[in-house]
C-alpha cells in the first residue's frame, strides 16, 4: 500500500488541538490555588528545585511574571505521580510550551538536528506502510531501534511475524518531539499522515517497540489498540529465550509510568531468561528521567546529565536494563546499560549475550543508523512483497 499524506487530521487528534480542553489561564489558576507547597513534586526534580514550585510558576504565569522555563521540564510527569493533591503540573509546563510556540516564541534552532531527524523519519526516503491483505495489526518499530540495533529489530519482526502471518509494518516518525516542544498543529498534521492510511486500511492494532511511539499513540490514535511488543511476547511467549544467569535492574521508560502490564511483562521476560531483577528506588511508575525527555539537554544539559548521573547512581553498580533506545543511549554514558531488545534478540549467542549484558551490543551511530534503516526498508518490501 502506497502511503497518503492528504488524509483528513483525525477526530481525536482534533479534539486534543491547543484549543480544546482547559485555556492556560484555567490550568494556571487551578494549579496555582491548588497546590500546597509541600515541595514533594521537587524532591527529585532538579527543575523545580531550580526554577521554583509548580504553584509559584503558575501564580507567575497569572500575574504575567516571568516564570521558570518550560523548555527546562522533562515533561516525565512524576510530579503528578507524587502530588498529594493530584495535580498535573506537566500538563501546564506542555501547556506553556504550547503558547510559546503559538506565539512564535519558540527558537527552533536550538532543536534543528532534532527536528531534522523528526522529518527525515517521516519523509518519502524512509518512511513506508506494508501492509498485506487482510492485515489487521502493525509493528510500528519506530525512528531509533531500526537504526541503532537492525539485526535485533529484523529478529524482533520475524518473531511477531510467526504468530501473526498477516503483520504489517509501519516505518514512520510519531512526531514525538514537535509534539514535546508544542508545535502542536504541526504535530497533529504529521501524525494524521501516519494515522489515515491504517484507519482507512482497517487496521486495528499497532504494536509499539519504542515508549515515546507508545504514549503518542495510545493518546491520539483512538480507536486503534496500542501495545508494546513486550507485552505481545509475554501473552504469547516466544520461540527460544536466551539463557542468563545475574542480577539486573530495570531503567523504565518515564512515558511508560503509568502502565504497569508493561513493567510486569518486562520483568516476567527478564526472569523467563534467567536474570534476577532488583528494583531502583525509583522504578515503575515513580521512575526517573533519564535525561533526554522533553528535549532538555537542547537548553539545559546540566539538568539532563543531572537526571542521568542520578539514574546510575541508584543503579548503584548493578546493570541496567531499559526498553527504550533513547533511554539505553543517555543512560550507557553514565553506566553499564542494555536495551531488552539487546538480550531477548541478540542472535550472537552466549558471547554477544553476555557482551549485551554488559553494556557492550553493538550500537550503530549517525550516519549509519540511516543506512540501516533503508536496509531494513527495502528487506521489509521485497519479504511483504510490496510496492
């Protein structure tokens, strides 16, 4: 199937628009006259701490003060998590982005390579819809993992493939990162591209790999079913496990906080090969940044490699495992880290399982990771036989 991009901005997408919803004054004003100042949400937050309480901020943003900047929040969300009055400060933060890039506010040069990866992900070259007849679910492997590990993405491809004949394959960009930085029309826009050909298709499932891809999904793309991959494995098993013997810890992705079939299906994967797995104190859904969320480290890189630095030390000497590309990239600066992909789809063996185990998986960097992708792109095409 050949990919549209004149389709119509889905229904859902229409009704997440800057416009719907509360205004900022309305998320301001409650976020102002309902937070207590307890400081909980600041505890493990180096923003807050630094640019002031989220009802301080937003009482600023009332009286038209100037406030902390909102390019410097994570967007991780665990200050909602840990509010006793269960606020939403992030929400405000993404709300504020929202406004400045309405407003034109927005340096987009501080995000060209960002942003310049976001397009090439979505442009003619790599991006590709396979889907056969009668396919009704979608692998959608994401931007980051095709490139960085192939082999284990083919592998990971090939074992869904398996158990469901009909699979297709979407290669495109969710458009996290305009989304992120609140370029919200432009966001809904791409994404409706990416949207409207499976809606139109009859798809009805899309399994994610990637976390960010996950979140971006299961909030916009109603009424499709969204579920990662790990999740599909630990329901219908695999063919073969690899075989370890260790302890680990596990990095969740923080875009994944809130859903806990996915931390059981990790760690029930984790335990099926062999590996013991001890908890952070902050894991699941009280997890930390790792340090590239919300696009921090384009402003602020002290703060990101701050989030980053407190990650390792938690793990305190234990190896981490993560299921997610961005996170298992920021976080093997500082540690010894895997990608779940890296252990269950290795396919080297017990050398290259331990090699990933330590942290030491081959990982393709720019300007290969491009070159992989097109690989992977036209090895799809000629296995679904399709134009």
């Amino acid at each position: 199937m050949v990919k549209s991009s004149s389709m119509q901005p889905h229904r859902s997408m229409a009704a997440l628009s800057p416009s719907a919803g509360p205004s900022l004054g309305d998320m301001a004003r409650a976020l102002a006259e309902g937070c207590t100042r307890c400081g909980a949400c600041a505890a493990a937050c180096g923003f807050l701490c630094q640019h002031g309480l989220p009802g301080d901020q937003a009482q600023a943003a009332l009286d038209g003060a100037a406030g902390g900047d909102p390019y410097q929040c994570s967007l991780c969300g665990l200050c909602g998590v840990v509010c006793p009055e269960q606020l939403a400060p992030g929400e405000f933060f993404l709300a504020l982005r929202r406004q400045a890039a309405a407003r034109g506010d927005l340096d987009l040069a501080r995000y060209r390579g960002l942003l310049g990866y976001e397009a090439r992900g979505h442009s003619r070259l790599f991006a590709w819809q396979g889907l056969p007849p009668g396919c009704d679910t979608v692998f959608f492997p994401g931007c980051t993992l095709p490139g960085t590990r192939p082999a284990a993405t083919w592998r990971l491809f090939a074992e869904l493939r398996r158990r469901l004949p009909r699979l297709g394959v979407v290669l495109d960009c969710c458009h996290k990162p305009s989304h992120d930085l609140g370029r919200q029309d432009y966001f809904a826009e791409r994404f409706a591209e990416v949207m409207g050909p499976l809606l139109e298709y009859g798809v009805s499932t899309v399994l994610v790999a990637c976390p960010n891809c996950h979140k971006v999904f299961s909030r916009y793309a109603a009424p499709l079913t969204v579920r990662t991959v790990y999740e599909f494995f630990a329901d219908n098993g695999l063919s073969s496990l690899p075989m370890a013997a260790g302890e680990v810890t596990v990095h969740d992705p923080c875009p994944l906080r809130a859903e806990e079939g996915v931390h059981r299906a990790v760690r029930g994967l984790l335990a099926q090969a062999g590996l013991t797995v001890t908890e952070m104190r902050h894991s699941r859904g009280r997890t930390l940044c790792c340090g590239e969320g919300g696009t921090v480290g384009c402003v602020a890189p002290e703060l990101s490699t701050a989030w980053s630095a407190r990650r390792a030390d938690e793990a305190g000497g234990r190896r981490m495992v993560t299921y997610c590309a961005g996170c298992a990239g920021y976080l093997s600066r500082v540690a010894p880290t895997a990608h779940l992909a890296d252990i269950l789809f290795n396919g080297e063996g017990p050398e290259g399982l331990a090699r990933a185990l330590a942290g030491r998986a081959r990982v393709w960097r720019a300007p290969f990771t491009y070159l992989n992708r097109l690989r992977l792109k036209r090895r799809l095409r000629r296995l679904l036989g399709l134009a």
